[in-house]
C-alpha cells in the first residue's frame, strides 16, 4: 500500500540559511513574515477594494519562480478581563463568552523563490553539456 517515509523524507525543508531564510531541498529559497494589516472586519467596502488592489499588484510585480503562501491562525486571546460577578450564573455566562468570542488572528505571509529549472533539474543540466 503506502510506503513508510519519515517526515523528513516527506518535507522539502533542507537547511537554514539565516535565521529567516530557509533552502529547501529542491533549491528554492523560502522565508516567512508575520503580517498585520488595518483591521478589514469593520472596514468599509473601498478599503477592502484598496488593500486588495494593493495586495494584487505586489503579488504581479514578482517574476516567474515565485510562490505566495498565506497562512492565518487563530488563537485563543489572553487579553480579555472577565467581569467581576457576584452571581454563579452571571459568572458562566461570561467565562463561556470568552472562551468563545475572544481570539486573535495571526497573519503569515511566506514567499518561496525556486531557481529556474534548468538550475535544479539533473536531467536539464546533462542535456546542456
């Protein structure tokens, strides 16, 4: 059936290069970029449009070889203070109101930058020489 790989064979990770720059074994270069932006849930519809366009035209000024990757993650907040009830009731409401309505979002943004094919292909390089 499958074969039995270890993560590290499945993983295209190689080795650091710098403590944000990654080499990945197929020799493209992989950094990552914590990204926080205006908060767009109660933005009106032009920001949005905006920030779109914006984000568009960065992504098409890259040439050919470059990969974008988002990454958002949602964590449990630690910044809500819970109210100072007296009564048990009041005070459950407002624990499970925290537990459910208080994150925070993480935005990663990663860019992999792969050599041209020739560069990496065995196969491409014998047929050259």
């Amino acid at each position: 059936m499958g074969s039995n790989k270890a993560t590290s064979d499945i993983l295209l990770y190689a080795e650091m290069l710098a403590p944000s720059v990654m080499r990945l074994k197929n020799g493209s270069l992989l950094t990552g970029f914590r990204i926080k932006g205006p908060d767009l849930e109660s933005a009106p519809p032009e920001v949005w449009a905006a920030s779109s366009a914006a984000m568009n035209d960065a992504v098409l000024s890259l040439d050919h070889g470059w990969t974008v990757h988002f990454e958002t993650t949602r964590l449990p907040s630690s910044g809500s203070r819970g109210g100072d009830f007296l009564d048990p009731t009041c005070r459950l409401i407002d624990e499970e109101r925290r537990r459910t309505l208080f994150f925070e979002t993480e935005q990663w943004l990663f860019l992999t930058q792969a050599p041209p094919w020739s560069e990496q292909s065995p196969t491409l390089k014998n047929l050259k020489s």
